[in-house]
C-alpha cells in the first residue's frame, strides 16, 4: 500500500517534558511527551510511516512540528472541561485533511482507539497493531521488537484482510519470564500493585529479587535508567511502570500511563 495514504496516530502520554524542565517555554509537540511508552510509539510511527500525528487530550491532533505553549494535565481516562470534544477532533481531521487517508493506523489503548473510530470515514480502514497486546507492557515490547527488527508489526484489522490474501503472519510474544530474567519476580511485583506510585528502597528490591543488585545500582542513577534495552528497566517498563525518581537509596515508580 502507498505509505502517502496512511496515516499514523500515537498517543500522547501525562510525562511532559516541563516535569523536568519547569522554566523550558512553548515546545514542539515531538518533544513535549517523554513518557517511554510515548517515546516507542513516537520511535515506531518515524520508522515506518511518512505521516503521523500525535493525538493529545488537550490539542486534540497534533502534528509533530506543531507547538505545545506549555504544560497541562488532561487525560481521556478522566474526562474533564478541558479534555477535547469529538465533534472537535473532527473539525480537525477536516482542516487536517485526514480523510484523504486510505488506512489510518492507531497505536495505544481503547481510549485512544474508540475516538479515532468514531471519526472515521466509511471508506477508511482502522488497523491497531497493538490490538492483540494485553498490556502495556506487552505493548512496549511489541513497538520495541519491530523497531529493532526494522519489521512492521503485521497485526491488521480485518477491514483490511480482503477475501484471497494472504492473512497477516503475526509474531507470537515471547513470554515475560524469558524478556526479563532473572528481573521477573519484580515485573510480577509491579504488574499487581495499585496506585500511580510506589517508592522501593534498593534494599527492599533486593529482599523481592532473592539477591544482591550490582554495586552499580547502589551508586549510580544510570543504572535506573527506562532503557528498554536494559533486563532490569524491562522488568517495571513491561509491568507499566517507570522510574520517576532515583534519590539512592529510595527508587519512585511512576505508572507509565495516566
């Protein structure tokens, strides 16, 4: 299909990149979500799609150049005042000329996904390649796979699965045991808690581990860093969560999505 009739849409995220740059001014919209689930979802629409669009509570459809003027606190989850209509999405997508699309494709959950779905065109067809994910967890891996393997995820909707082709080939997840190691017992931890944050001493990670953090973990924030590349950072970011804070020796976990 011509990549110019798609149309990626990701989601925002409530990380903003004010919580950690209070005096920072009005910020391009590719710079304002630093949450990692937001971060992969943005890292997953450059890799392979012309056009994308990030989908804010606030502003509404935001193109990545478009400019943020400051820091906000609106969510889709808890609707409020402020937290964009859909008849003013769909004033958008005119202007925006989203209905030029052919196939308009959505990352993100169900609150993200039933907006997008509400505004779309008979004609348009609505592909969701994290539609099989359980999780978040299992979603940032999914985005995190395709990106290093350089292969678009194949999971399609069925509008676009026509009578002769050839289904979709989807991979099968790997389980969260073998993606984090010897780390699971804390994804396992995480994945069962309540609340948006829980702050851990190294300590008492180490009691829930069953052994000993390197010296590195006592000493460095690096360490605690929300790289998904990293077995330990697999083991929160998986769960949904990330690390907020690192005050050595107490470690703040913030849900990754609001």
């Amino acid at each position: 299909m011509n990549n110019q009739r798609r149309l990626c849409i990701i989601p925002c995220g409530s990380a903003k990149i004010w919580d950690k740059d209070a005096n920072r001014g009005p910020t391009q919209a590719q710079s304002v979500y630093t949450g990692v689930f937001a971060v992969a979802c943005q890292n997953y629409a450059k890799a392979f799609f012309v056009d994308w669009v990030i989908l804010s509570a606030k502003h509404g459809f935001l193109y990545p150049e478009d400019v943020v003027p400051e820091s906000y606190n609106v969510s889709f989850i808890k609707p409020s005042e402020e937290t964009i209509s859909l008849e003013s999405l769909k004033v958008q997508a005119i202007h925006k000329g989203f209905y030029n699309y052919q196939e308009i494709v959505v990352l993100g959950g169900k609150h993200y996904v039933n907006r997008i779905n509400a505004i779309l065109h008979q004609n348009q067809s609505l592909t969701l390649p994290l539609s099989d994910c359980t999780g978040i967890g299992y979603m940032l891996q999914k985005l995190t796979q395709a990106i290093q393997g350089k292969e678009e995820s194949a999971v399609a909707s069925e509008q676009l699965v026509k009578d002769g082709d050839k289904p979709p080939k989807i991979k099968e997840k790997q389980p969260i045991s073998k993606i984090t190691g010897k780390y699971t017992s804390l994804f396992t931890y995480l994945n069962t808690q309540q609340g948006s944050i829980i702050e851990l001493m190294v300590d008492q990670l180490e009691e829930l581990l069953g052994f000993a953090l390197p010296t590195s973990a006592h000493q460095y924030r690096a360490w605690w860093a929300n790289d998904v590349t990293h077995s330990q950072a697999k083991a929160w970011l998986y769960a949904g969560w990330e690390v907020d804070r690192v005050n050595l020796p107490v470690i703040t976990f913030k849900r990754s999505v609001d």
